[in-house]
C-alpha cells in the first residue's frame, strides 16, 4: 500500500456530535445534522473531519463508554445514515477520521457482562480482574476521574480495573484475543472506506503485571499504566496488521508523553502511529497537568511548552490544537480575552498555532469564538467528571469557593454547549430544548452573523486556513522563536532557503511598541495576515495594538 502523507496537508475539524446539529428535533446532535452543515465546513477549508464516538453506548461518558464498535447509537441515526454522510463528505474532499476507544469498553459490552458472570467465563479475561486486599482493592490506582480506578463486583468477589468511570471497564491487552477483537473493529471501519482514526487515551493500554501501588501525587500508579511495558508491541501489531494496508492516518491522545516517548509512538519508521496529541501547552496555566489546580499563565512557559515540541519533535510530525471536547474554551484562556478583545483574541489564538509546523485541529465553534459555558449551577453541568471530581474535592474538605471555581473553571462542558448556528432560541441547533444549555450569547456569537460580518472570526478563519494551504513554507519552513523570553509578544519565523515568514502576536490587553533587533529589518516584507486593518511596522519597531497578530513574509 502507498502512504500518501495526506495527514500533513489536512486541516482537521473535530466534530462533538451530540452538541454539533440535531437535525429531528430531539434536543440531541445527529448525523443527518452533520449531513446539513458539510457545505458548511467545505466552505470553512477544512479537508480532514474528527468525528467523537457516535458507537452504541449507555453515553454514561458522551459515548466514550462503547456498548457496540459496529453499530451506530440510535439517537444519532442509522449505519444507512453514516454511509450517506462518508459519501457526502467523501464527495466534498473531506476525509473522515473516527475516535478509536479502545483502553475500555462501555460495562454493557457484551463482553463485559459475559466477564462479569463467573470466573470461568470465556470472557473473564477480557477485562482485568483482581482479588482485593481485605475489604480494600487490589492496588491504590486512582481514577483519572478521581477516586479509586477499582470496582468491587459481589457476584464474584473480585475487583476489575477501571482508569475512567465505573461505567468504562479497562480492557485486558494482554489477552491476544482482545487484540484480535480490536484489529476487526478497525478493518470494519476502513472496510467502509473511513480514513484513519483518533485513537483515545491510547498509551494507557498497557499495565504493569506487578500490579504494585504507586507513590504518584494525584493519579496514582499512573507509572505502571501511562505508556506501559508492552505498548509499542501492541501499537506495532495493530499498524502492521492492519493499518499499514490502508492509506489512512492515526494521531493518538497521550497525556504524560514526552519527546523520546512521541519518536516512539510516531517516529521514522514505528509502524505505530502518525502523531500525536500532547498536552504541555494546555497544562501551562496549572499545576502537575492537573487542570482543577489552577496557576497563573505566563507566556514565556506557553513558548517553552510550543518550542520543546517544534524543536525537539524532529522525526515526527506535530499536531496543532488549542481547543477540543475536553479543554475549555480558549478565548478567555492564554491570557486573552472572552469580552472586549473577543475577537482579535480567537483570531491571533489561531494564527499562533496553526502556522506552526504540524497538522490543525479546529474544535466546532472555535471558528466563530464560542466561549465557556455560562452554567448557572453545577446542576446545569452534565459531565460525569465534574460531578466525581466534586465529591472528591468534597471528601478532601478543600474550600467551598476554590471548589467551585475550579469546577466552573474546568468543566469539560464549557467546550459542550451546543453550536452557535444563529440567534433563536435554541442557537438553530435544535427546536426542543438541547441536552446541555444554549449559551446566551448565542444573540450576538453565531455562525449566520459571522457569515454576514466580513470582519468575523469566522471569515479570517477561511483566509488563515487559505493561506496555509497556499503557502508551503507552513508545510515545511524551519520553526524559530525570535524571542522566547518576552513576557508579552510570541515571535517566531518559519524559514527555508531565502524565504522566511514571521508570525507576530501580543499577548496583552495592551498596545506594545515591540522594538526589533538589528537582524529583523521587515521594512520590505509584506502582511500577509493580521486581525487588525492598520499595522504599524517601521524599521526599529512594531507598534502591537492589543492581541494584534501580524504575519510578514519577505517575498
Ligand atoms: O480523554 C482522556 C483524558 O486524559 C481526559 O480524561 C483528560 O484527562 C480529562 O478530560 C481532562 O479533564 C479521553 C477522551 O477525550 C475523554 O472525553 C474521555 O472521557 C476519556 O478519554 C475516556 O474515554
């Protein structure tokens, strides 16, 4: 099979399928929905669609819990209904990848309630079961959840592993028939002509069999299950058997991953994966990446965080990502602003990362500068880990007022609320009332209005994405941060031969007068892209109005 590399020129859009567009009424995003906006997002540019789990599920984890890998979950529609939006995509130049959850299943997997019926059970070893310790589990293994990543199940008086919800047992890697089980689950979907897959929480598959407890400050035992002994191997099986017969690609979710740990998961000649996501850029603003701990943002740690991977990643290809279902909003985060400076905010956000060199990923609704969630109480909130975060917090007795920031803060459903489509009374995401609450500035945040606006997020995000695909330098130029240790302004250049491109930002709610050194004279470049209309550039100096980001290239 030839590889094309496609990923390297995609410009991937991430689909959460339940908030995106419902299309019958039922409150409830669906693939029919998804079918009515693909002109949508033809016209946007992007080229690549991640679609989250729309599989079968008891949704105990927004369908992160997978009852059934071949099926599609009734509310979002029929197979006959995917089959049409492939195709419809397929027809726009748009590819389609799918989330791969594979660490666990939904505890209403057939193979889980086979495994939970007896010891003996032909299925027991799907799943990692353990006596425990007395009336204790058989480890101090935590949830990346909080609490215990251990349920007790009476009917055998055993314990099974769950790193997520009690609802998302941990499959048994171990067992080559899992192995196998998985490899079908794959081949389905590229049988269908999918093109690739994000693979979720995929360096967690591998445990360490001593089963020891572990000294970790907050996910406890995370050493023996975070980028396990045997991971690689079963990477490597799957890209061999499988994936490597399909051009398709891969970017895996690896939290805790560090650049030796990426060239092995996505490096020259792995057979593993094609990249993948890592999280030091969006830990910058707390402690130990644990997001409930909040610290203050400092630019310079977001540069570090950036340079180290566009540095250090040398034989792999990076992924560019601010926003996803998992991270809140990020206008309003970096420092940058969700009120006044709205939009030059989101816009110099995008610019930032996406000239980098990797792959973009645009999470719905960052394209219009959808921001967190405005939840009146935590009963608004609907996300399972919120709520198990709070009764652990609870349990730790933690100040009432830090609890409730942090949550409010952190809440993985500030980046759920449903689309902006317009200004009625349900955003034009539904007729009924949605799953999760419209966000009210859904009267002056929404795609028909930017449509209109020729100023909007929304139109610079199509010239930014116009611009990338127009301009190899982005492809291939070499990174280099001009000035990593400025508290204020981001600037790096992107150089190749004689051709260089400088990619400006400011960080502040205020005008800075950046003064460049001898060697930067952009007396004779040209602005290529900029969220303001007058940019003062002259030869000693560049007058940054506030979050202005400007892009000079030389030629
Ligand atoms: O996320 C894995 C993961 O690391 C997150 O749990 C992350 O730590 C947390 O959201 C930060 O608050 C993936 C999916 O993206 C997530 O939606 C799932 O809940 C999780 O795996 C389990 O499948």
């Amino acid at each position: 099979m030839k590889h094309t590399n496609w990923y390297k020129d995609a410009v991937i859009y991430q689909i959460y399928p339940r908030s995106f567009k419902d299309s019958n009424g039922d409150g409830f995003g669906d693939i029919p929905g998804i079918i009515s906006k693909l002109d949508y997002l033809k016209e946007l540019g992007v080229n690549c669609v991640w679609l989250s789990p729309v599989y079968n599920s008891p949704q105990a984890d927004n369908g992160y819990d997978i009852s059934d890998y071949c099926s599609i979950y009734p509310p979002f529609g029929t197979m006959d209904d995917f089959d049409l939006m492939l195709k419809e995509m397929h027809k726009r130049g748009i590819r389609l990848i799918m989330d791969l959850v594979v660490n666990h299943t939904s505890s209403e997997h057939p193979w889980f309630i086979e495994s939970r019926k007896s010891k003996d059970n032909p299925y027991r070893d799907f799943y990692i079961w353990k006596k425990g310790k007395g009336k204790n589990p058989p480890n101090n293994w935590t949830s990346f959840f909080g609490g215990k990543a251990w349920e007790y199940d009476e009917l055998t008086d055993e314990w099974y592993l769950r790193i997520f919800t009690k609802e998302q047992p941990d499959l048994n890697w171990e067992n080559p028939k899992v192995r196998e089980e998985v490899k079908k689950i794959l081949k389905f979907w590229l049988d269908k002509g999918v093109d690739g897959f994000r693979c979720d929480v995929i360096n967690l598959l591998s445990k360490d069999q001593s089963f020891k407890s572990g000294h970790e400050l907050l996910v406890k035992g995370s050493s023996y299950f975070v980028n396990g002994p045997r991971i690689h191997e079963f990477l490597n099986d799957l890209n061999l058997s499988v994936l490597d017969n399909y051009d398709c690609m891969t970017v895996g979710e690896t939290c805790f991953t560090t650049l030796e740990d990426a060239r092995m998961y996505a490096g020259k000649d792995r057979h593993e994966l094609n990249m993948i996501f890592n999280f030091d850029h969006t830990s910058v603003d707390n402690y130990l990446g644990v997001k409930w701990l909040m610290r203050k943002f400092k630019l310079i740690n977001l540069k570090k965080a950036f340079d180290k991977w566009q540095y250090g990643n040398k034989e792999g290809w990076n992924s560019l990502f601010i926003e996803n279902h998992d991270q809140r909003r990020s206008v309003g985060r970096f420092n940058t602003s969700s009120t006044t400076y709205r939009k030059e905010s989101s816009k110099m956000l995008a610019t930032m990362c996406y000239l980098q060199k990797g792959t973009p990923f645009i999470y719905q609704g960052q394209e219009i500068g959808m921001t967190n969630g405005d939840f009146a109480s935590l009963d608004e909130i609907q996300d399972t880990e919120t709520h198990t975060i709070n009764e652990t917090m609870k349990k730790m007795h933690l100040p009432k007022s830090f609890i409730k920031k942090s949550l409010y803060n952190g809440t993985r459903d500030n980046a759920r609320t449903p689309m902006q489509w317009d200004d009625s009374k349900y955003a034009g995401f539904s007729t009924k009332t949605p799953w999760l609450k419209v966000n009210e500035n859904k009267s002056f945040i929404n795609v028909k209005e930017s449509l209109i606006d020729e100023n909007s997020i929304l139109n610079y995000f199509k010239k930014l994405i116009e611009y990338r695909k127009n301009e190899p330098l982005i492809k291939d130029g070499v990174y280099l941060d001009l000035d990593p240790k400025n508290k204020n302004v981001y600037i790096y250049s992107r150089k190749k031969d004689n051709e260089e491109i400088v990619c400006i930002s400011n960080f502040s709610d205020r005008t800075i007068k950046y003064k460049l050194k001898k060697n930067q004279n952009y007396k004779d470049y040209q602005i290529k892209l900029s969220n303001y209309q007058n940019n003062e550039i002259d030869s000693s100096f560049i007058t940054l109005k506030p979050y202005e980001v400007v892009v000079l290239k030389n030629k």
